[in-house]
C-alpha cells in the first residue's frame, strides 16, 4: 500500500452529515442536548430540577471518548491498552488509590475486550463517540451524584431512564411530530445550532462530481432532518450534488450485518415504503440498506469491477471502524479535538464563524467561559495522549488513549473539518497513518500539539 492517500484515486467519495459535512457550533448545540434529556429525566421520570442548572465550569466534564460503567456509574478514560488512565466516581476524580482499588494493580478495565474488537453496545457499558450522545455523559456524571446525594444506590437501572431521555429526543418520528426539545429548537432557529459550508466545500463537492466522481451521502438521520440541515448548509440544490444519498442507514448495522442485512427502502414525503428493495438499481435518495447492496451499485456506476471508496466521518463506532472492517473503505475521521491542540481553524471556519456570530448573539456562557466540547479538558486532560502513573511507583509514562490508537488504527487519515482540505488539488498526497510510521503521520494539516510534545519527549 502506498504510504500517501490521495483523493484523485478514489472513484467514489462518501460523506457523513452530522459533524462531518455539517458542522455544529458546538457550545450551543450541547446545551440544547444536554437540556433535551435533562429536562425528560424532571419532567417525565421525577429527577431533581436541580439536574437543569448548568454553570460553565461544569462543561469541562463534558469529553469525548469516556466510557460509563454502568453497573458502578464511574466514568473511565482508556490507554491503548485497555488500562484505566482517570476515572470518576459520578463527576467526582476518583483517585490513583481508589482507581487501582476499583481496577486492580494493573487498572486494567474488565469490558475492555468486548469494545476493543467491536464497538458492540452492551447492558455493561456506554461509550461516548460522538457530540449528539456526549452532553449525556455530563448528565450521567451529575445523575451518579444526585442518586448519591439521596442515599439512593447507583445500578444500572438510571441507565433506562438515560435511553429513555434519549429515544424521546432523537427517535425517527420526533422531527416530525415536534417531538422533544432538541428537534423543535433547531427547526426554530437552524443558524443558531448550524455552520454553513464555506463556498468552498460546496466548490469542492462539486468539483468532484464534475471530475467524474461518484459522491455519496451516508447518514442515520432521518430524512427530514437531513433535509433542513443541506438546505441550511448547502442551499436548497444540495441533492444536485450527491448520487446517492442514504438516510436513517442505522450505522454500522449498515455495514456489520452481513448476511443479515437490512434492505433498502424508498421515500415517499419522507416516508419509508414497508416494502424492502431487493437490490438497489439506480442512484437516488434510499432510506435504511447495507453496503453489499450499494457496492453492487457503484460497480455499475463506476464501471469497475473493485471501486475504491473512502468514507469520511466523525464517529469511530458508526464510521470508522465498520466502514474500514467490513467495507474496506478508505476512512478520513473529523477530529475536532485537533483543534483544541493548536491545529489552526481553516481561513473558512475563521470567516464563516466571524459572519454569524455578531458579539451580541454570544450569550452569557460565552463570557463566562464554558469550555468548548472538543477543547482540552482540566479534568479529563488531552484527547490523545495522558500521562500514566504506575501504582506504588512515581514513574510516569505517556501513553496514547484508545480513541487516539483506534484513530491510527482505523482511519486512512485525520482532519479537524472538511474545510481544511476543500482547497487543496484533488491529487494532493496526504501522508496515511502506519505503523510503521511516527505516530504524529497522517494528521493533516498536522499532529495535535500532545503527539507532538510525545513523540518529542521519545526521540
């Protein structure tokens, strides 16, 4: 395999909507999240009110890559090797001592087998891979608190009433019967939650098509929702520019149910006809399916018996991992934690942001300082890389997270946006991570700040 990744090679270019494509601004959107399932778990389900009142500080618990152990309701960040590298008890650090009472000697964390090989989701643990679920792990934290606060013991049973909250917000029928809060918000004021595309990405997207590539849109959103979305970020032609666009595709089943695999369905007004496609005969806008069925279809399109495809997405559990495993795709992750390491912001992030975000409009936590979603945090430290204190001993050695090993291991490469690349030539080279190689290769436009500093401290 050759050690660079270009986009020219590529026949057929798939994209991810949600934090991919689209871009969210964050802060807001993760209030509006963390408001949704809080506000169900008072209303519906009798929690403390209390749960509703966020100050700023309290959003540097909110991280990407943490795992909640359901049964004990502590929150655990891993080493590439499964180790336990912090934990919290609820919202509560949990210390060197507690850890290594809960973990053992080794902190070797007990379910760290079962999601290293397949991102299952299981009764035992949750991971938070992506930023619709990750203001849950904040809620989580401060449930873990309350129940204690009240003498109450944490089991996995809050777990049904997060799922609950959760399915309220998010479930296929919430946008359409204004279900929720979080739908009914964002239909109210989508420039609020959404960043449009540069007109550079829309240049791009349609430079590529013009070129002769074949380009998909792969989301588990739902139809409707995805719609309000490109129109918003795109413009109202925004079919125009994808050949086949895919909604509610359940990720990864799209891709890990092999043989049992989904069927294809069409939409009539945003509803999915209850009969299934035996096989997908022509480009257009499907509902659900797999991708054996849509591989059969790019071989047509493409006219090549083998087409090359790569994905680009946001989620390792959703994206990354299936879409690499069973489809053998290329995989480019967004990885908006490079950002908060230095990586610049593009010149069209910077413009974008300047044109709709007037001062006026930033609200009171701006001011007072909530922590970005995919800034460092003070509790949960850098994304990529932590420092390992081994027990008894004051030894200290860096070690890269699981989520900052699955990156390497999984993705072909890894952006902060698409907007990063969208000017550059189509047969530029990007350098593709390797084993082989440092672990800083393969982030462009380049490493975050704690690989750096790592690989600094190795050589």
């Amino acid at each position: 395999m050759s050690e660079y990744f270009s986009l020219s090679d590529c026949d057929v270019i798939g994209f991810d909507l949600d934090h991919t494509l689209c871009r969210y601004h964050l802060k807001e959107t993760s209030r509006l999240i963390y408001e949704s399932f809080a506000r169900y778990l008072v209303e519906h389900k009798g929690y403390d009110k209390d749960l509703l009142n966020l100050t700023p500080a309290t959003w540097d618990f909110c991280f990407k890559g943490l795992v909640v152990d359901l049964d004990d309701g502590n929150l655990v960040k891993l080493a590439e090797d499964g180790t336990v590298l912090r934990a919290t008890h609820g919202t509560n650090d949990l210390s060197t001592e507690e850890i290594i009472k809960h973990y053992g000697p080794k902190r070797e964390w007990k379910h760290f087998n079962s999601l290293n090989t397949s991102f299952t989701r299981s009764a035992k643990y949750y991971f938070y891979d992506n930023y619709f679920d990750l203001p849950g792990a904040l809620l989580c934290g401060r449930v873990v608190d309350m129940l204690h606060k009240r003498g109450n013991e944490v089991n996995s049973d809050f777990w049904k009433d997060m799922v609950a909250a959760i399915d309220h917000n998010y479930n296929t029928s919430a946008f359409k019967d204004d279900a929720g809060t979080y739908f009914p918000s964002v239909k109210r004021d989508p420039s609020r939650y959404l960043q449009p595309c540069s007109d550079s990405v829309k240049t791009w997207l349609r430079s590529m098509k013009n070129t002769g590539k074949v380009l998909l849109l792969i989301t588990s959103s739902h139809s409707d929702y995805c719609r309000l979305i490109c129109e918003h970020i795109l413009g109202k032609d925004f079919e125009e520019l994808f050949d086949v666009i895919i909604t509610n595709a359940l990720k990864p089943g799209f891709f890990s149910l092999v043989p049992q695999q989904r069927p294809f369905r069409t939409l009539v007004s945003d509803v999915e006809e209850s009969e299934g496609l035996p096989s997908l005969e022509k480009p257009g806008w499907y509902s659900q399916g797999n991708w054996p069925h849509l591989h059969e279809l790019l071989k047509t399109m493409t006219g090549k018996a083998d087409p090359k495809v790569v994905y680009f997405g946001d989620s390792m559990r959703s994206d990354m991992f299936p879409a690499s495993s069973f489809g053998k795709w290329e995989t480019v992750m967004i990885v908006e934690e490079m950002e908060g390491e230095g990586v610049p912001k593009s010149d069209a992030a910077m413009s974008n942001e300047a044109q709709v975000e007037p001062q006026e409009k930033k609200g009171k936590f701006e001011e007072q300082g909530m922590k970005a979603p995919s800034a460092v945090s003070n509790q949960w430290g850098s994304y990529f890389v932590d420092v390992h204190k081994s027990g008894g001993g004051d030894e200290e050695s860096q070690k890269l997270t699981w989520c900052c090993h699955c990156i390497h291991k999984y993705s072909t490469m890894a952006i902060p946006s698409v907007e990063h690349i969208a000017d550059l030539p189509l047969d530029y080279k990007f350098p593709r991570f390797s084993p082989d190689k440092p672990c800083t290769t393969g982030y462009y436009p380049r490493p975050p700040d704690s690989l750096l500093k790592r690989c600094e401290s190795l050589s």
